[in-house]
C-alpha cells in the first residue's frame, strides 16, 4: 500500500473524474482542508490505507457537519485538486459555502442527506430573511427539503444542458479514426 506510483497516476486521474462525476469525491472547493498525518482510515480515491507514517489531506465540505469529511493520501488529493479544477472550469460547479445560485433560478444541486449520503437535485434557492439562512425548494415535489439535508454544492441546469449534449450521441460531431 501507501503512496501511488507515477505509473498509476493516470489510473487515478481517471478514477478521480469518475468519482467526482458520480459525486463520490467533491466537485467544488472544499470548505476546509487540513493536514496530517493518516490514522488508518482508507482514501477516498485510491482506497488504500493512509497509515499513520503518510502524509493526509482531509477536506471538510461543509462547516455545520464537522464529522463529514474527505481522506486523502497527499498524492491522490494533488490528482483530485487538478482533476476537480478541470471538472468545476468545465461545469462551473460552485460550493454553496462560497457563492449562493439567483435567487428562483432552477439549480443542480448536491444534497448532503442525513447519515452522509449525498444525492443531485433540482433545486431553486430562494430569498432568505434577515440573518436567516438560505431556504431551498425542490423543484420536483416543489416542497423544502426535508430536516437535514443540505446543499452543498450547485451549478446552472444550462450548464447540464451543455453537458448531456457534449456526452450525447452528435452526428455532427466528427469521429476520429
Ligand atoms: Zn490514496
């Protein structure tokens, strides 16, 4: 175990833009990031053990739930900080800790449900009272989310728009030989 290799860093390249695109590994900045060292704990890219001789990088997505977090091995969060800046260039995924969406503009948005799940949702964030905090609907059932759950990350349903396209079949599109 231990650190990877240079020859799989392509492999977790790969690996990282798949677990960002499944929401596995966060798309956008992460609320915190500390440094240490493993406690044993796996990565949450490579899956190996950080032992306690390792270098770790642990992310906090979201300050009101300090249990949440990210591990990963110092080489592995390098792969997933390159990674997930393509990725967020690309789809403009925002954290909801650094920027709100408009207020009644349709977002996606990654819920962080009650025992850590986190699942993608229409949502639209609305006006929030004075010293209140933000209050969003889901555009599905139109009702608030339930106790619990929190955004924590969003982009524009365009820029969904733009994807699903990009990812769909396109005749126009020329196929390489
Ligand atoms: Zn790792």
């Amino acid at each position: 175990m231990g650190e990877p290799s240079d020859r799989n860093m392509e492999a977790l390249r790969i690996r990282a833009r798949e677990r960002i695109r499944q929401g596995r590994l966060p798309r956008g900045k992460p609320a915190r990031t500390w440094g240490g060292l493993g406690s044993g704990l796996p990565c949450a890219l490579c899956d190996a053990a950080i032992l306690g001789s390792e270098p770790e990088f642990e992310l906090q997505l979201d300050l009101s739930a300090p249990a949440e977090s990210v591990r990963l091995h110092r080489e592995c969060h390098a792969v997933w900080s390159e990674v997930r800046e393509e990725y967020s260039a690309a789809h403009d995924w925002r954290a909801v800790a650094e920027q709100l969406p408009a207020f009644g503009a349709q977002v996606e948005a990654r819920v962080s449900l009650t025992g850590g799940r986190t699942v993608i949702f229409n949502l639209v964030c609305l006006k929030p009272a004075p010293s209140a905090p933000p209050s969003w609907i889901n555009t599905t059932t139109g009702g608030p989310l339930p106790e619990g759950w929190r955004p924590i990350e969003w982009r524009y349903l365009d820029a969904t728009k733009a994807e699903s396209t990009a990812q769909g079949e396109d005749a126009s599109l020329p196929k390489s030989a």
